[in-house]
C-alpha cells in the first residue's frame, strides 16, 4: 500500500470518527432538559452557509437549503410548546430559486419568526430573513447586498490549450451559448435574465418589509450596509444578538416568559450514513491527478452562475 493511500484511507477514519463523537461534544449545552416545561420555549434555528438546492450530503456539508429548513420548520410545528422561532442567518446567498423556495417557507409558517442576523446575511441571506417578522442585526453585522450576480466560464481557449477539438450538433440558435463565446445578443438575453431576477428580489424585500419599491430600489445597489447602516435605512428592526432577537419576538407576540431551546444534533447514526458518502467521494479525488481531475471538471460542465449573493 502506497503512502499516500495510507494518508488517504487515515483521514477517511479520521472523519468518520469526527462524526460519530459530535453529538457527545458540549455536554448538556443549553440546558435543554431544564427548559423542557417552558411554556413560552422560543427555538433557535442556525442557518449557516451558502444557499443553494443540494447540499451535497448531510450535517456537514456547511449549506443552507430548502429540505434543511422545512425539516427545521416542521419540527417546530410539530412540538405545541415551541411558540416562536429565532432564525440564526450567516450567510452570503446562494441560488436564487432555492433562496425564493426558502423564503416562501418562513413567509408561510403558521409561528413567529425572527431573524437574528451573524456576521453576515447578505443578497439571499437577506432575501430569505425579509420574510420574518422581525430581524435583529449586531452593529457589526454586513447586510443588504440586494442585487443579482451572474458569471460564465468560456472554455474555448482552455479547449485549445488541451489540444482538445469539441464538436457540437445543436436545434436551437442558443442552446450552445455556454460552452463558447457569447455573441451580443446573447449577452443581452442574460443581461435580461440578470434584470428580471433583480426586479424579483426587490419587489419581495418590498412587499415583505412593507416598503415602497422605489426606496427599496435605491437601497438596491448591491452594496453591503452595517447593521447600524440598515437600521437607519429600514432594512432591520432591532439591534443586538440572539437574546435580543428572542426578546424582540417575545415582545410582538405577547409572550411573557420567553425561554431559549435548541433542537437536539442529529443522531451519530444519522450524521454516519448522511455525511460518509460525500466524505468518502471528496477523499476520493486524491487519487486523482491533475490532468484527470481537470479533464473531470470539464466533462461536468460550467453552468451559469445567476445568484442573489455576495462576490
């Protein structure tokens, strides 16, 4: 067995073991059993990480997408002493349809919502707190960003470089559009894209922050803005952390003794079969070579990038 197998196949163990003893870690954390007779228990929810459909496999994998938060939602639902919820947004954006999917999940949920920005809840991180409530931002906090990104990889001097000759049989004018240079009509058709997106989003913040779409749209530059700066500007309500965020939400509902909880970690069982796939398929790759890892990257494509998210 080569060394590097031996570093390969150690640091596969090394993850699994990681796994399995998280949920051991921190001990009793919040108090959770102490709160369990909480008549007012306010759940802290953490959405952390970039925004997009799929996370690629489990506990780990550092994103925020639509199943996590339903599965997170319908949790609280589902538990009659959970009277609200504190959403932990840190976050530069991501997708914009799984931001827009997400958004419409905690616009539609039957109990308060507060969002209690991090360091950052930016573009869709910002999107997807609109819909809340309330939101409550330290003074630190870098948010706003409101505005849509979109960026194409040409490949066809990298084919060249290769030595490799790419053949193309198409029905229809555009369908080739991302695997060459773009002709200006092209790139008007995703300057159109780019603006429809953007009008989204701005009309959502409007309707969801009850503000008008023309001072939505001037705050609308894609510029980060401090929490101080977004309070000025309407963009937040509050300012403070998570113990704010629960009193804030506490305050708008009536609800006179508002207690901290957390949902228990995923099981080691759980997190073993969702997190050991994706570790095993990363480690994977170290077996790979350079030209073998780039000839990989190519056969999967650069798909267009359209985000609501920091860059």
């Amino acid at each position: 067995m080569t060394g590097k197998k031996i570093v390969v196949i150690s640091l596969i163990v090394l993850a699994l073991l990681t796994v399995a003893v998280l949920p051991f870690w921190g001990g009793s954390g919040l108090g959770r059993e102490l709160m369990r007779s909480a008549e007012d228990r306010i759940v802290v929810i953490y959405l952390t990480g970039a925004i997009q459909e799929s996370s690629g496999g489990g506990f780990l994998s550092g994103a925020i997408t639509p199943r996590y938060v339903q599965n997170q939602l319908e949790k609280a639902e589902a538990d009659a002493e959970i009277k609200g919820i504190v959403l932990r947004v840190e976050s530069p954006g991501g997708s914009i349809a799984a931001s827009q999917e997400i958004a419409a999940l905690i616009r539609n949920f039957s109990k308060p919502v507060v969002v209690s920005m991090a360091d950052m809840a930016a573009s869709g991180g910002y999107y997807i707190s609109a819909p809340a409530q309330g939101i409550v931002a330290q003074p630190g906090t870098m948010t706003g960003s409101i505005g849509v990104i979109s960026t194409l990889i040409n490949t066809e001097g990298l084919y060249e470089k290769l030595g490799l000759e790419v053949e193309t049989f198409k029905s229809g004018e555009h369908k080739d559009m991302f695997g060459r240079t773009l002709t200006a009509e092209e790139r008007q058709i995703m300057q159109d894209i780019s603006d429809t997106a953007y009008d989204q989003f701005i009309t959502e913040v409007a309707v969801d922050r009850g503000m008008e779409l023309e001072e939505v749209r001037a705050l609308a530059t894609g510029q980060l803005y401090l929490g101080t700066q977004a309070l000025e500007l309407g963009l937040v309500d509050r300012l403070g952390g998570i113990e704010e965020a629960i009193a804030y939400l506490a305050e708008l509902n009536g609800l006179e003794n508002p207690v901290r909880y957390e949902f228990p970690p995923p099981s080691a069982f759980s997190q073993f079969f969702e997190s050991g796939y994706r570790i095993l398929t990363q480690l994977e790759k170290g077996f790979l070579g350079p030209e073998q890892l780039l000839l990989e990257t190519l056969r999967e494509g650069f798909p267009p990038a359209i985000l609501y998210q920091v860059r």
